[in-house]
C-alpha cells in the first residue's frame, strides 16, 4: 500500500505543479499561489473532521512545528525557483529531496549499508537528470540555490512526517496544520503587497491547484508515515512521468530519446527499490 500511496501523491503533485505553471502564465502572484495552495485543504478537512467529531488536538506539537516550518520553507523556495528558472531545472533541484533522505538514512539515521538501496536513489536521480537536463545561467545561481533548499527542506519535512505516522497522527490532521501554516504565510504576505484578482482562467488554475495540492499531501503523507522511507524517496521520481504526460497533452511537449531513457531508469529504480523492500522485508 505504500507504494500505491506514494504513486497517487506523485499523480496529484504533477497535476498540481502543472495548475502552478498555468496559474503563472495568467499573472497569478506567488503569494496568491501559496493561499490557495492550502485554503481548499483547510476548509474541506474542517468539515470533514467536524462531521465525524474528530479531535484537532495532536499528540505531540513539536513534529508539527518542525515539520510545518520546513515545509513551508520547502514550498516557498521550491515555488520561487519555479518562477525564476525553466520548470526542467527547478523540478530537478526540488526533487533532490531524496537524495537528502539517502544520505540521512543511511549517514545517521541508523539504517543498514544497503548498496542495491542506494543504487536505486541515485539510479532514480540519474533517470531525472536525463529527462531533464537542467541548464543554469549565471544570473540565475540565487533561484538555483534556493531550489537546491526546497530540496533538503523537502527532506527534513518528508523525515518529520514520517515521525508523525509512528506517534499515530493521522494523515488528515499532518495535512490540516500545514495547510493552515501554509495559508497563514502567503496571507502575511498579501497584507503587505496586495491582492490582485486573477482572471476567469487563473482561478480555474488555482482551483485545480487547491484540490489537487490536497490529495497529493494525503497520499504522501500516508506513504511517508509508514514503512521504508527510501522505498518511498524512489518511487517518487515517478513525478518526473507524470509531469511528461501533462506536458504533452497540455503544452505539445515531446521527450526526446535521452528523456524517453531516462524515464526508464526512474521506472527501474522504483521497482528495484519494492523489490529490495520485499525482499528484505523490513522498514527502515
């Protein structure tokens, strides 16, 4: 089941990243972006846990608060990067997360020396590399490197929501508070420079945005609050498919060979990755 979590949390982020893009090109601002991202969450999760008399007090705040401060750190420079370099290398940057959860896992988190483990991370990480062949200018070393941020925030956050599954939070609640966080940072934000009103197509972007952003959060949170964490840092890079399928069909975006390629290496590493987990039958 985790790996079925982290494919439809894979799904839901390309989508989402996808309505980022198009929100972008009808001038939608960052802070916009970042409201919208959480509000549907928060208002749907109300109801939700509202209608069945579910409590919003969390065992334990101190997983909260590490894992909303990273998170939104991860979002807010993932997104920058996003504006200010080609979509192609700010995703290769963000989704260098994993990589940061190997070398933790593997460094200090007291995991076994498992090479076909980390073969599979890196074999995933070279799959990306060829899709996307980033190239990076240099006027543009200050997105870049806020990229590379989102990526090791990225990492803290997944590591801390990983935390939240063993105290027995659930997915709903992990979600609710980032959510209102989330949304609490980009309202900061406006009250200093203002709302400007998105046109008829912008918040169909937002829209989609909001829901999708929802889904991918739980789905992650699930796959990340149980079982191996470099199973799930693997299956990941599957974003990378995703997001070239909605290319396509949406911009006319075709992969070349190297890209086809490496679409192929991220496929493997994910399945050597389940097959080292089966196999050992162990979570990290």
């Amino acid at each position: 089941m985790q790996a079925l979590w982290m494919l439809a949390s894979t799904l839901m982020f390309s989508i989402m990243g996808a309505s980022i893009k198009m929100a972008s090109e009808h001038q939608v601002t960052l802070a916009e972006i970042i409201v919208m991202r959480g509000l549907p969450s928060i208002v749907l999760l109300l109801f939700w846990a509202r209608a069945n008399g579910l409590s919003l007090r969390p065992a334990r705040w101190q997983p909260h608060f590490w894992r909303n401060v990273s998170g939104i750190g991860s979002m807010w420079t993932g997104f920058y990067a996003v504006s200010q370099l080609p979509l192609a290398t700010a995703t290769t940057l963000s989704y260098t997360a994993p990589l940061f959860i190997a070398g933790y896992m593997l460094g200090w988190g007291g995991a076994r020396r498992d090479g076909l483990r980390i073969f599979a991370v890196l074999l995933g990480f070279a799959g990306v590399l060829a899709v996307l062949r980033p190239a990076i200018n240099p006027e543009q070393w200050l997105a870049a490197l806020l990229g590379l941020s989102a990526g090791a925030l990225g990492a803290v956050s997944q590591l801390q929501i990983r935390s939240l599954g063993r105290l027995g939070e659930p997915a709903w609640r992990v979600v609710l508070f980032f959510s209102i966080c989330t949304c609490l940072s980009g309202a900061a934000v406006l009250l200093a420079q203002g709302w400007h009103m998105p046109s008829p197509k912008g918040w169909m972007a937002l829209a989609i945005l909001g829901v999708s952003g929802l889904g991918g959060q739980l789905a992650l949170t699930r796959a990340y609050g149980g079982g191996s964490a470099l199973l799930s840092a693997a299956l990941q890079y599957t974003i990378i498919i995703f997001a070239s399928i909605l290319g396509f069909l949406l911009w006319g975006d075709r992969p070349d060979a190297i890209a086809a390629g490496g679409m192929v290496l991220i496929v493997g590493a994910s399945v050597l990755s389940v097959w080292c987990t089966v196999r050992g039958n162990r979570a990290l």
